[in-house]
C-alpha cells in the first residue's frame, strides 16, 4: 500500500497575525522614537537639577543632540529632517501666539526663552512629523483616492489658521473637521506589514493619532513641559476637548507631509 503523502501545513493564522501586530508596533514605536526621547528628558530634568543651566535650556539642548543622532545615525534621512524644521517652526509660531493670548505658559526661568516661549518647545511639534515621516518610510505608505491638492491644502491652511482667528471671530473647528470629512471620505492608507499591503481610513487614522497625542500631553504636562491656566495649582488631567485640536494639528500636519511626499515623488519622475 502507498503512502500517503504528508499534507504541507498551513500558516496559522493566529501565528501569522501575532507576527503582524509585532512587525506594526516594532516600526510604530520606532517612528515614535523622536517623542520618547522628548519624554525621558521631560522624566530627567523634572527630578534632576543642573546648576547653572535652566530645565528648558536642558530640553533644548538635549533635543538638539537627539536630532543630530538620529540623523547621524539615519534613523532619520535629510529630507525628514527638512520636513521636521519646517514644523519646528510652524509650532514655535503657534506658541509664541498661544502663550502670548495665554492659553498656556511656561513658568520656568530660561536663557533660550523668547517672548516667554522657549525655544525647546517647537521639537515637541517637530516630534510629531517625525513620526509621521518615519511610519510613512518604514511601513512603505502610500494614499489611494487622495484629492486634489487644490482640495486639501485649502483643508489644512484653515485648520492651522484657526488656532490663531478663534481668539477674534470664533471656533470653526467642527466646520473645518466636517469638511475633511467630506474631502478626505474616499481617501485610504495604504501600508505594508511584512509584503502584505493593509488599509486604514485616513480620518480614522488623523483621528488615532490626535488620541494618542492627547494621552502623550497628558504625561508632558505631568511632567511640567508647559502649563494650562488651570493647572497653575496643581496638576490634573488636561479637558478631552482638546483631544479635537489635537486632532485639527495632525490634519495639518498630516496633509502637508504628503502633499511634500507627492512634490518629492513628482520631481523623481
């Protein structure tokens, strides 16, 4: 009688998930790299005292060294860096107006202070596009059914300019939010984990994001990087409601990063 020969075994499907969820968090966290880093020096000098050298000095410092080691390093490559400095300097324009309109402020004293911000500041935005850029490379993404840049420039311009024209003629962020809703509705991420290309709403994925980012505040303010009128006598858990301008910043942050990608793929072409 013939043997009957052995069936080749089929992947196990929870062995093969398991293997995706690690490869997706190695390269999430990863990308998140930049604002860890921004956390263990937050960690650091709110328990260590340097004589002589301000705690915002220090962040600044600290911030300038990280930067150059990741790049050093090409854990980052220059066109992020660009990428990143462009928002550093977006950030410490949107700082240098909340603090003076007081919406938060930094009460510590610093010699790399101006007009009350200190300049340490504008790399916790920078974090962020850090890890947009990173997760974009490192998980291979790309964005099906994406609009016209005449349709989502538009979006992200007023997103950012009304954090400035809310103290004058009102809040629209839920207008602005409803339109990216119906501007960016069809729009998918596409992302690879191990060869295989995944999908994800892009509102959903802004939407992930700004969370994160909300609970990532939660911890600087702990930790004292700035401070809420409302925290001036003590700490507590900063208002939900900021989780939308959280949300609003990604948006900005996230359509400016790919109309950069798309110029930059143009070119090569």
């Amino acid at each position: 009688m013939n043997a009957v020969p052995a069936q080749p075994k089929k992947p196990s499907r929870l062995r093969d998930g398991l293997l995706d969820l690690t490869y997706f968090t190695y390269h999430e966290a990863m990308s998140c790299l930049f604002a860890v880093c921004i956390f263990g020096l937050l960690a650091v000098s709110h328990s260590v005292h340097i004589p002589g050298l301000g705690r915002y000095d220090f962040l600044l410092l600290g911030c300038l060294v990280m930067q150059i080691i990741m790049y050093k390093t090409g854990l980052e490559t220059r066109d992020e860096v660009k990428v990143i400095g462009v928002f550093h300097l977006l950030g410490l324009a949107l700082e240098l107006y909340k603090v003076h309109m007081g919406s938060w402020a930094y009460p510590e004293p610093a010699l790399t202070k101006i007009a009350g911000v200190p300049l340490y500041s504008g790399f916790m935005y920078a974090s962020v596009a850090s890890y947009v850029c990173q997760a974009w490379r490192r998980l291979d993404m790309n964005l099906a059914n994406y609009p016209k840049w005449w349709l989502a420039l538009p979006v992200a311009t007023a997103g950012y300019l009304n954090f400035f024209t809310h103290h004058y003629i009102g809040d629209y962020r839920w207008w602005i939010l409803a339109l990216v809703l119906i501007v960016f509705w069809r729009t998918q991420i596409l992302y690879t984990v191990r060869g295989r290309v995944r999908k994800m709403p892009l509102v959903l994925g802004f939407f992930l994001v700004g969370l994160f980012v909300y609970f990532a505040e939660n911890i600087a303010t702990f930790y004292g990087a700035w401070q809420y009128p409302d925290q001036a006598h003590g700490w507590h858990f900063v208002h939900p409601e900021k989780i939308s301008s959280w949300f609003m910043l990604i948006i900005v942050e996230g359509i400016l990063v790919a109309q950069l990608k798309f110029v930059k793929q143009s070119s090569k072409e």
